[in-house]
C-alpha cells in the first residue's frame, strides 16, 4: 500500500511518513517545498526500503489536484492508496484580524482546500473499496475561541465535511479518520504562549496510524484532550464568550 | 518570519541558566533565514540536545540556533558505509534504523540523546577510545554555515583549518548543517566480562591489561571510599557477541522522573550505600554475561531526565584527562580530594584514551581520564578548583563538553592548540557572531567577561 503525506513538509508529516514507512508502506509526499521535500524523501528511503516520490503540490490551487490524483495512482501501480492530510495554516488571529485576505487564505488551506482535494480522492477510494483517509482537525475546531476563531472554524467545518465523507465511505468499505491532536511541538506553536501538555510531533503520527489500523473515527491526540475538550464545550456560552482564551 | 522563544537554557547540569533566544528551523531554508535573523540579537550560538553539562550550549541574551529539528539522514551508501545526515540525528536514531542492518555509530557518547552535530561539536570520545579515537576521526565532511552566511564543505582536504577547528570547536565556528559519518560494524548484544576492583592500583593493572586489545573498556569508581578501598569499583570489558540471540534491541522508553529531589536524597549515607551495593552486584569472581547494545552504551538513559535527581541548584560534572606518564598519582590525588570531602556523589567513571583528537580543542591525549557529579553545594567550587589544579599540574586538561567551572588560565595553559583555533576564528569570524558563556568564561578571543 501507498501514503500519499500531504504538507508533507511539517514536522507531523515528516513524522506519520517516515513511521508508515518503516511499517512498510510506500510513500509519495507532496507539497509545496520541492527541496525539503527530496531531503524527506532520502530520510525515508535511507530508513526503509520502500518506493518514494516528491510531487509539488499547492492545496491553495484547485488546478493541481487532478494531477496529484493522477500521480497518486501512477504511484501506487494497482497498490492500495491511503492518504494523509497535514496541509493547514495557523497565522494568529490578530493577524488576520488587521488582514482580511489572511482569512481568506486561513480558510483555504484549512477548509475548501481540503475539501476540494478530498472531493477528488473519494471516487478513488469508493473504487478500490477499502483505504484510509486522515485528516488532521484540531482541538481549536471544537469550540470558537477568541484567540483562534478563523482558524477554528475552518477545522469545524472540516470536522463536519469529514463526518459527512466518513458516511458516504463506510458503505464501501473505506475509511476516514478525523484526527484531533491538541498542542503539538512543532513549527507552528514554536514560541506561543500558553501552551500546555505539549506532545511531540512523533507521537501524533503513532497515534493517527493507531486510528488508521483500529478504524477509529474521531480521535483525540494525546487521547486526554477528550475530556478537556468535554469540559470546554460544555461552559456555557455566556460565560465562555468573556473568557480570554 | 523566523520565530524566536525567549527562555531559560542550560546544560544539562542545570547550573547556571541563561536567558537567551531560540529559533528552531525545520527545513534548511530556515536554518539561513534565522541565522539572518539572529543578527539583531548579538551573539549566536548553535544548540544540540543540551547533553552538554556546563554552560557550551548556552549564550547569555544571544540567540541560540537548535539543530534538533534537522533531523533527517541524507544518504546512505552501502559499501562505504558513508552516512549523510543533518545534525539533529541522534544516536538513538542511527541505533534505530543500521544496528538492524549490522551497523552503528563508531563512536558514541554515554547518552543516544546527543545530537550528531553536538558530538562532533566536542569531538566526543566513546569506551573504545583507545582503538577507535573520538567521533572526528571517523567525519569524512561538514557543511558548516559560517558567520558571514556562506556555507562550506569542510574536510582534511577543503578548508581543512576550518575542519580542525569545527571538530571540537564547541560550535564556535559555525552551524554544522550537515555531515557525513563513516558507520562501523556492530551487532546488537555485546558480552560483558564484569569484575570487582579493590584499589586504584588494580585498576590500572587492569586497563593496562586490555586497552589495545579489547574494544570496549570502562570502569565505574566509588568516588566515595576511602584509604585502603580508594579507587574500588568494577572494571568493564565488552566485545560485540554476533552469535548472540538476534533481536533488535527496541529502545525502551525510558523511565521519567518527574520533579526535582530534595536535598536529603542525595546526602552521604544514601549515596554511599548505594555505590556499595553497585559495587557488591558483581560476585568477586567476576562474571560475564550478553547484554544489549544500547543497555552497556547507554546504562543512564534508562532513567528520564535523571538530571533531576540532583535538585534544583543542580550539579557539576568534572571530567578531566590526566597523560599516563602522570596518571597513577593524579588520579589518586582527586579522589582522595574527592572523597575527603564527601561531596556525594554517584559512580564515577574512569576510562583509558588513547591519543589527541584531529581538533584543535579536541580533549583527548594519551591517558586516563576521570568523570563524576559533584552536587552544587556548600564546597563544591573549592573542590572543584583542586581538581582543576591537580588536573593541570599533571599535563592533563578538563573537557569543554563537561565543564562549568575551571578557570580562563587553566584553560589556556592545557589546550595548547588554541592559538590557532583563535586565529581560524579571526578569519573567518571576525565580528565575533558566535559566542556562548563558556567562550565567554574561558576568554575564547578575549578577556573573559
Ligand atoms: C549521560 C551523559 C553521558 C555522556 N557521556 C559522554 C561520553 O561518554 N563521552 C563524551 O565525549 N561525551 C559524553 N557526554 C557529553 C555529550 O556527548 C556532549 O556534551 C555532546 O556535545 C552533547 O550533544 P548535544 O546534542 O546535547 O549538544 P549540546 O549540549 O546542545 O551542545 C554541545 C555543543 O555542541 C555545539 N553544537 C550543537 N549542535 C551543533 C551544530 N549543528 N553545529 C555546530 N555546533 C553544534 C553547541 O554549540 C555546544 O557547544 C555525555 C553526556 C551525558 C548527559
């Protein structure tokens, strides 16, 4: 079977790639860093011995979907294709605040970008009856939060597409994974402040691949931002909406 | 857009922090942007996984550059044996992907945490010194980002100064972006001929013995006996076992420990007791037995940040070398130093090296070289400065990878290539963008602050 690792460039990619690698899975990454991307790909393959691919990939450009469609299959040669879907932005939101066209950029790699390229794989997965889709949500997409919002609600509204896609999969035999990890170590959290139970980036590739051989639907990683989670859907509105968080 | 995390660094010791800047590049790209980005902040210094125990990974108000996320290997070539790799691979890592394939570091630290770009850094010995020499005998190359932006190949042929510099040179002289090692033969379990030692003398009967045949040789002293029992321990010898069962050795977890100790944990008694019963584990026969590679390379990362259990004011570590001509005499000297004063501490190591580094401030010489904890406590400096005297007046030196404490002279009288490493620095740094506070302390390119 093939991985195809989308935003294969964040340290999370580069982590569930090389993991699903040594597992024994051939691996096509894409993304937009050509140049990281070959040095990505001599890491795995001087990890493991399994094919490997680098596509330039844009998820902002709708144009180039049908072409990693395309590459995916040429790759994969007749062998089961699975994908995972890391590509996001996280600019502050005080940022997109003072910057209207970062919203609309939040969202795209967030939310329609995702859904677009999805769209295109799931007549894919309908066909070869099984495989398995993760996508990566996020705890900020359980609830809108005044240091997060736009972000935030591009996640919920992946949250839900992928609900939607996991139902129209499961009657084929496919499966679609909605990974919820909570504060990672990487790139993106580098230096905020107010993060807490920090995980690292290899422990949310082991859990998504976890998810991925149990065909659990919606997990939480690490597993305890459930109960956080629970707890902060569950203040009410009138309150939450004057917390500082 | 480099983003920079103001925090408290320190060595591993947790001595002396310092507030600094990091940024922590993921691609090559970035490495550059933040390496441009840095020199608003003054002195810049690379930073590894912080095993180093003093203050080398640390430059007070600077701006550190992390390697842990260039982490990723290069390229492999198989009949060679040549790994490329960015310096964020752990040893851990390399044990990981080649021990399966017959293969592993040719020289390794007591930790698999190290980075790869911080052992080159200090030019790091293994317990197969004697026959191996230290981790720059077996780098082929370096691409090392230089102050002025450039990036360098750097070998014995190509800029072969700055080469001898970056070996050892404590990130001094650049950021190592990637380099290319040579992997040697190794197999997953090693036989391990364990015996008791009851004084010092018997000790050096015993390194004698074996340094140039064995490949592996360690010993583990109790630093805490005294008169007839000075120097007891146990001696180590191993030699890989490939007929020993093979199974990969899976990297346990290790077992964190998750607050500071208090004080009392680590008082006299308690250390005491437990240095007996390490010593007593070994029958007095002696014995032998299969274990696994990472168990006898890596016997401290079984526990988690195990800094911890010194306490919040943390710990020293000495380790000094001292050439054999001097040895016998030196060695019993510090721990008789040692000892007088009781400043517990846990094993200490005592190991043979077997000749100078290809740095120019590489710490080995032909001779012994000691290793303990010294607790940061009331006497702790003044023990520490008579080691350092002991040390020096025995021709030996103190290694920069350990040390928080010995004084700019004493550094200056034992290293005796530093000129030279100061004139590599000259040329092709010569707006000083990389410092740290041991370069600071030890009056690298200047008076000591
Ligand atoms: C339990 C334990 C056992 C040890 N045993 C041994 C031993 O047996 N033998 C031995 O020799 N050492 C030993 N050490 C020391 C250790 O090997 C060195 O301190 C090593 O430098 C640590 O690597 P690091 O990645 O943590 O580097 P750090 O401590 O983060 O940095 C060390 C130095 O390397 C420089 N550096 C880091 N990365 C780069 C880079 N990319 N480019 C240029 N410079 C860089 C830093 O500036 C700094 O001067 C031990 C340490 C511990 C904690």
């Amino acid at each position: 079977m093939i991985w195809v690792v989308i935003g294969a460039s964040s340290t999370i990619a580069r982590e569930f790639a090389r993991q699903a690698a040594m597992q024994g899975a051939g691996i096509l990454l894409a993304g937009r860093d050509r140049d990281d991307l070959a040095t990505n790909a001599a890491d795995i393959a001087t990890r493991a011995n399994v094919p490997v691919r680098v596509e330039h990939f844009d998820l902002a450009d709708a144009s180039e979907h049908i072409a990693l469609l395309h590459a995916a299959q040429s790759f994969a040669n007749g062998a089961e294709i699975n994908l995972f879907l890391a590509a996001g932005t996280m600019p502050a939101q005080t940022e997109i605040d003072a910057d209207p066209g970062l919203a609309a950029a939040t969202i795209v790699t967030n939310y329609t970008g995702a859904v677009l390229l999805l769209q295109r794989f799931a007549p894919v997965f309908e066909a070869q009856k099984s495989g398995t889709i993760i996508a990566l949500g996020s705890v900020a997409g359980d609830r809108g939060r005044l240091k997060n919002y736009v972000y935030g609600s591009a996640k919920a509204g992946l949250h839900a597409y992928l609900q939607g896609l996991r139902a129209r999969l499961v009657r084929t035999g496919a499966h679609v994974v909605t990974l919820k990890p909570g504060f990672v170590d990487t790139a993106m959290t580098w230096g905020l402040p107010g993060l807490f139970l920090v995980a690292s980036p290899a422990a949310i590739a082991r859990a998504a691949l976890t998810a991925a051989a149990k065909k659990r639907d919606i997990v939480y990683a690490p597993f305890f931002w459930w109960g956080i989670m629970t707890i902060i859907k569950n203040i009410p509105e009138r309150i939450f909406k004057k917390l500082n968080i | 857009m480099t983003r920079w995390k103001s925090d408290r660094f320190a060595g591993w010791g947790r001595t002396a922090p310092a507030l600094a800047r990091a940024a922590r590049p993921e691609r090559q790209a970035e490495l550059d942007a933040a390496f441009a980005s840095a020199r608003e902040f003054g002195a810049t210094l690379p930073r590894g996984n912080g095993r180093s125990y003093g203050d080398a990974a640390q430059v007070t108000d600077g701006a550190l550059i992390l390697g842990t996320r260039l982490d990723r290997f290069i390229s492999f070539d198989a009949t060679t044996n040549l790994l490329v790799a960015e310096p964020g691979v752990t040893f851990g890592d390399i044990l990981t992907a080649f021990l399966p394939r017959g293969l592993a570091a040719p020289v390794s630290p007591g930790t698999m945490y190290a980075t790869l770009g911080g052992a080159l850094a200090a030019d790091a010995h293994g317990k197969n010194h004697d026959r191996a020499g230290s981790f720059g005998a077996h780098v082929e190359w370096i691409d090392l980002l230089i102050a002025n932006g450039e990036t360098l190949r750097c070998s014995r042929d190509q800029n072969a100064d700055l080469f001898r510099a970056t070996i050892g040179g404590m990130g001094l002289t650049g950021f190592v972006r990637r380099l290319a090692l040579r992997l040697a033969s190794a197999s997953p379990f090693v036989r391990v001929k364990e015996s008791r030692i009851d004084d010092l003398d018997e000790f050096f009967e015993e390194f004698a013995a074996s340094r140039d045949s064995a490949t592996f040789t360690v010993g583990w002293v109790d630093a805490l006996a005294k008169g007839g029992r000075l120097g007891r321990g146990i001696f180590e010898t191993a030699e890989y076992a490939p007929d020993a069962a093979q199974r990969p050795p899976g990297l346990r977890a290790p077992k964190p420990i998750p607050f500071d100790l208090p004080g009392f944990a680590l008082s006299a008694p308690i250390v005491r007791g437990f240095n007996e019963l390490y010593w007593r584990r070994v029958p007095e026969a002696g014995r032998d037995g299969i274990r696994a590679l990472d168990r006898f390379l890596y016997p401290l990362d079984s526990l988690a940040d195990w800094n911890r259990l010194y306490g919040k004011r943390g710990f020293h570590q000495f380790q000094a070398v001292v050439p054999d001509g001097t040895a016998r005499d030196a060695v019993r000297d510090m721990l008789e130093k040692i000892a007088a004063t009781g400043n517990a501490s846990f094993l200490a190591v005592l190991k043979t090296l077997g000749g100078e580094g290809h740095g120019l401030l590489s710490f080995p010489m032909r001779g012994v070289t000691l290793a303990l904890d010294i607790p940061n406590v009331a006497g702790a400096d003044e023990l520490l400065s008579s080691l350092e005297f002991v040390a020096r007046d025995a021709g030996g030196r103190i290694y920069l990878a350990k040390d928080s404490h010995q004084s700019a002279a004493t550094f200056r009288a034992t290293y005796p290539r530093l000129a030279e490493f100061e004139s590599v620095l000259a040329e092709f740094d010569p707006e000083k963008r990389f410092e740290s506070d041991l370069s600071r302390r030890l009056g690298i390119r200047g008076r000591p602050a």
